[in-house]
C-alpha cells in the first residue's frame, strides 16, 4: 500500500504562491516524496502546474501516478529525457512536450512559461525533478546560475517552485546556491554520516 | 529637487515577447533595422510577428518577400496561432513578392544599375505611402541586393530607402542573412547594411554539446538604451519568446569549448 507523506502537506501550508521550495529527498523515496507534494498542491490547493522530468521520462512518470490513482492529466509535463531515446517521442499523452536535451536549460525555461501563458489557472507551480539529473549533463556553474534564474523567474510571476534534490549527490556549489535562493525547504533525504 | 528631464523618442512597440524590454520601450519609431541571422534562426518569424502585432494594434503593415513565394511564406506562418490569414484578406498586411514588383517596373534583368535601384526605391515608397504603412519588412535585403552589382549601389539604395521610409514614419525591418553569427562574423552579407542601418540585431546559433540553441542580440539600436546581453528565442505557436542567454552557456564559436 503506497503512503504519502502527510507531513509534507502540513508544510505546503506555510508556502505562499511567489515560493520556492527545496525538497530534499533519498534515493529510495524520490518518487513517494514528490508525489507527496504533488498531491496536495494539485488536490489541496487545487493547482495547475508544470512537472519538469530530468530524471525519467513522463510517461513513466505519469504511469506512476497512475498506478498509485492520481490523476495527472491536467499537469503538463516537459521532458528533457525521451528525446534522446529513439522512439521515445512517440507516446500516448497529449499532456507532454519535449525538449531535446538536458543541457537545453533556457529552452525548458522558455518551454515551461509557454505552458504558462496559455493556462487559464492563476495557481500554478513548477515542479522540476530534479537537480541531480541536470547535473549530469551541465556544468556546476551554469546549473548554479540557471536555477538562480529558474527560481527568480517563477517567483516574480507568482508561480510556486518546487526543485526535487537529492542532496548528498548534488555537486557542492549548487547545493549551497540552492540553500540560499529557496524560501522554504521540504528535508526528507537521506542521512549521511561522513 | 526635480528630475532633469530626458528626451525620449516615441517607440514602435514591437510587441514581441521580450523584446519591448531589451529594447527598453520599443524600436524609435521610423528606424531601419537590420535583422542578421544565419539560417533557421527565426528572422521570418520574428519580422512576420513584429507585422502582425503592429496590424493588431491597428497599423497598415507590408511584407515584400525575395526569398520565397508569398503563398509558401503564408503556409508557414500559419502554425503559428499568432497569425491569422484574415489579417492578409483584410489588407492589414499586405505581402509583394519581389519577382513580381520587378515584372511591372520590368526589372526582369540579372542585375540593376542606377536607374533600376531608382525605380525600386520609388515602387516600394509608392506602395508605403499609398497604402499608410507603419510596418515594413524586407526579406531578404541580402536576396535583393545580390542583383546590385556596385557596393556603392547597395549603400545609395539602402540609404535612400531608409531615409524616405523614416520620413514616411515606417519602422522597417531589413532581413540578412549571414552564414555565421560568431564574435568575429559580419552582421550583413555585403558589409555595408550594418553600417547604413539604425538598429542590427544578430540572429543564430550557440552550440552547446552539439545542440543548436537560438540566440538574439541587439548589438546596436540609436535613439534608446537596449540591452547588449544575448537571448535564448523559442519560437513558441504564441510567437517568439525570449529569456537571457545563461552567461556560463554562451560560447557560440563551434571550436571553443562549452563553458570553458
């Protein structure tokens, strides 16, 4: 039986729409924690939004929802990772737009406030998923500045920010820029003992 | 103490998501602008949108096209939801194609001399004065100017043009094209476009792990302050968008090595 974080709704309480909100998590609840607060922003707050998918294709995603009855079909989702798989644009969802890469990081900027001018919600979040996954691909610099960007971007349209991490893996650099630029922050990541 | 005060010219608001800004206010109304881009690069669009938000704000606006059949430029444009065909029906924008204007001057001819790039200049001010037109764009100068064989020919003609379309009141848009957009390319194909032209603003690629990313610039525009910096463009069914280029991520020479 799948269980969601209550705690994590508790504290989406306390976060305003021009938010921005670091969810650590581990590499064993990832998905738990982020439907935890998926959940209640779409349900709870009765949000619209944006689910960015740099660690896995949305249809994976989407069929994870799915399988724990969570409907996603009014979330629209921009992955970065299907494009570079053969055949992986090919898919059954209307709710998906591709960018070709993850090192494309103003195109997804860019891709992510289309899905926002045309939505006809004033509640709208941002979910990116996550920080570790662009790492792979870009420069600790420019993954610095880009969500120093990311999160000044959203936050002066009042669009609430949710950046997924998991912080033992995320290079240094980042980790602490996130620490500085996120106005809240949602801690269910692993403990590590050094 | 009282501000001092600051002229500021009236401004051709573009419209165009972004650009207004970087532009602080708009284009000074009546300047030639040279639109440079290395192909794909969104010159069309971009100058097919500038018209089209200009016809939505009521202004009479005019394409002449060089370097594609009107009704295949029309067919293109269609995807974008920013565009409608009755704009074209209602004569809010009016499209020329060039190879037709030079059948009724009888310009059919490999290259122009003096009196030919004359009789040019006068067809297209005709047309700009009789129709009121606030709005022109050119696409492409470089097509155009590949049948004046003279340097000194191509800067008359596009000295004259632009000087009679800014005392006509119309903001032009004059597209180039250009095979590289690089720190050491030319903004125009035959060098004296950058130079005649109030505004350039540099169109292309920046390569970044062997993708292409769209890049804008505004690298000079008289009469107002702008932004220098380079700007990441998505051509979105909603028109062009723009966000500033991330400053880690802007190396656009193909041999220069990403973020270094």
């Amino acid at each position: 039986m799948f269980e969601l974080d209550q705690r994590i709704a508790e504290q989406l309480t306390e976060v305003s729409l021009n938010s921005s909100v670091q969810v650590r998590c581990g590499n064993s609840n990832a998905f738990m924690v982020a439907a935890s607060t998926m959940v209640p922003l779409m349900q709870m707050f009765e949000m619209t939004g944006v689910y960015i998918c740099a660690t896995r294709g949305a249809v994976e995603v989407i069929e994870a929802f799915e399988a724990i009855g969570v409907d996603v079909s009014q979330i629209q989702f921009v992955d970065l990772v299907s494009a570079g798989i053969l055949g992986g644009t090919d898919v059954p969802y209307t709710n998906i737009t591709f960018v070709d890469s993850p090192i494309m990081l103003e195109s997804v900027l860019l891709r992510t406030l289309y899905i926002l001018r045309i939505s006809s919600s004033a509640r709208n979040f941002v979910l990116l998923d996550s920080v570790n996954a662009l790492a792979i691909y870009n420069e600790e610099r420019m993954l610095a500045e880009y969500l120093h960007t990311f999160i000044n971007t959203f936050r002066q349209r009042d669009v609430l920010s949710v950046i997924l991490n998991v912080p033992d893996q995320v290079p240094p650099m980042v980790l602490s820029n996130l620490d500085l630029y996120c106005t809240d922050l949602v801690d269910r990541g692993q403990v590590v003992i050094h | 103490m009282q501000p001092a005060t600051v002229y500021s010219r009236d401004r051709c608001v573009t419209g165009i998501h972004g650009m207004d800004e970087i532009l602080r206010g708009g284009i000074p109304y009546g300047s030639t602008v040279l639109a440079s881009g290395t192909c794909g690069s969104g010159k069309t669009t971009l100058a097919m949108e500038f018209l089209v938000r200009g016809a939505l704000a009521g202004e009479a606006c005019a394409h002449f096209t060089a370097t594609e059949p009107s009704v295949k430029l029309l067919e293109n444009m269609r995807q974008y939801a920013f565009f409608e065909m009755s704009m074209i029906d209602d004569g809010l924008i009016n499209v020329f194609d060039m190879d037709v204007l030079y059948s009724w001057l009888g310009l059919d001819k490999a290259s122009f001399d003096l009196d030919d790039v004359h009789a040019l200049i006068k067809a297209i001010v005709d047309i700009v004065n009789t129709i009121g037109v606030t709005r022109l764009v050119i696409d492409s100068v470089t097509t155009l100017c590949y049948k004046i064989k003279s340097e000194q020919l191509i800067r008359d003609f596009l000295f004259t043009l632009g000087k009679k379309l800014a005392t006509l009141g119309c903001t032009t848009i004059l597209i180039s094209e250009i095979t590289s957009a690089t720190e050491n390319a030319h903004w125009s194909s035959f060098g004296v476009e950058e130079a005649i032209a109030d505004g350039i603003i540099v169109m292309g690629d920046v390569e970044r792990m062997g993708h292409l990313l769209r890049f804008l610039q505004v690298v000079k525009m008289r009469g107002t302050a702008h932004s220098r910096a380079k700007h990441a463009i998505e051509l979105t069914p909603l028109g062009v968008m723009l966000t500033p280029m991330l400053k880690w991520g802007a190396v656009t020479d193909k041999t220069s090595k990403w973020g270094s």
